[in-house]
C-alpha cells in the first residue's frame, strides 16, 4: 500500500457546523502533514506531526483543530469555519520527518463553505 | 515574500522535444529541493529531489539541475509527452524542517 487517502473527497459546510477531515496512511509513515491550498495558488502548511506529536503549526486559527490517534491516521477537526476557508485540504506523510524526508500526498478534501 | 519562485505560469512543448521548467529561491540556507507534479482534483505527486550537495540528479525522462551559486534550479524533462501536461510545482526546505516552502506553480502542456 503505497497511497495517503482522504475522506471525504467533497465537503459543504455551513458556519456553525461541526466537521472532521480523515487521512490515514498504511506506508508506516511516522511523519504526517496537513497543507490548505486555494484556487491558482501553491499548498501552504499547517500542522505536522511528528511521532504522533504536533511539532509545527503554522499559526492556524483555533477552528481548525489536528488530532493524530495513532501514526496512521490524522484528523482535523473543523468548527465555526469561515467562507473563505473554502480550499483544497491535503494531507501528507513521509517516513520520518525531517528537511531531507519525500513527503506523499492525498488526493485532498474540497471544502466549500456556506 | 515568496522565497520559492517560479515565473513562468505556463509552458507548451511539442510531444518527444524538451520541456524545461525553471525555479528561482531566495533563501541560501534551503538545502533540499523536490519536484511535485499536480493534475485537477488530484494531490501532489512526488517526481524528483535533489540535495544542495549535488548539482543533478536523473530519474528516467526526468532530470533536476541546481545551481547553488544562481539559487536556480531546473526540471529537464526528455522526450516529453501528452500525459505530462499538468501544474509542476517546485518546492523547498531548510535545514532539517518538515516545512515545505512552495512555487506557485508552472502549467506545462505537452501538444501531440
């Protein structure tokens, strides 16, 4: 198995709903990443977590919020979401972390928010 | 300030001739660089890196120069085909982090 996947594939939300994004990895991968990227422009980070432990995140506004359970599986938690959040949400993983570390996409979440 | 830039936002090449998409950094102290190619409704696909102790590094059709001393690196791909056509993205990191500083892009789109 050498893919991440994403799930959903599509999201329409409204402001107050509550939502979760699901990315899970079986490579044995110990480093994953979410990324947000907006129409024509390039992925920005936002969390990485390394070992299972957050160790970047990009001053991402609190509504969004990253869980990793295990080291396969990597979450984040939407709340209170405004419409310009409405991107493309990759998440990503490579095999141990690092500068010097390939990192693998998922196919992304579209997010619309209403 | 963008750090990673690519200023060609589109390329056309003719099937079986050369592509060559180029990349411009700011920041001397990024020591590896990778190239992700990216189709509509698709995530980044990994396709070549290359570690500031080399200056090329080949993989079948693909190839990737850096020059250090210009903070310039290119993608060379030979013969290039149609299902080459996609959005290239050059991307950067610095001395050990897990961050990832992105090009905005080039469109390449290879004619039959």
């Amino acid at each position: 198995d050498t893919e991440v996947t994403q799930t959903p594939k599509h999201l329409v939300m409204g402001m107050t709903n509550k939502k979760s994004l699901k990315c899970e990895q079986h490579m044995g991968h110990r480093a994953m990443y979410w990324y947000k990227q907006k129409a024509k422009k390039p992925p920005e980070l936002m969390f990485v977590y390394s070992y299972e432990k957050l160790s970047i995140n990009e001053s991402v506004p609190s509504r969004f919020s990253p869980e990793c359970p295990n080291s396969s599986l990597l979450n984040l938690h939407l709340h209170a979401l405004q419409p310009e959040d409405s991107a493309l949400y990759l998440c990503a993983s490579s095999p141990k972390g690092g500068g010097t570390d390939t990192q693998y996409f998922g196919p992304g979440t579209r997010l619309t928010v209403l | 300030d963008q750090q990673v830039k690519q200023n060609s936002p589109s390329l056309s090449v003719q099937e079986g001739r050369i592509s060559i998409l180029n990349c411009d950094y700011t920041n001397s102290m990024f020591d590896y660089f990778l190239w992700y190619k990216k189709y509509p409704a698709e995530g980044p696909t990994f396709l070549i890196s290359i570690s500031s102790i080399k200056d090329k590094n080949e993989d079948g059709r693909f190839t990737v120069f850096l020059n250090k001393s210009a903070k310039h690196l290119s993608l060379h791909i030979v013969p290039s085909q149609p299902g080459d056509s996609a959005v290239y993205f050059c991307a950067a990191s610095l001395g050990g982090s897990e961050k990832l500083v992105f090009g905005k892009g080039t469109k390449l789109t290879v004619n039959p």
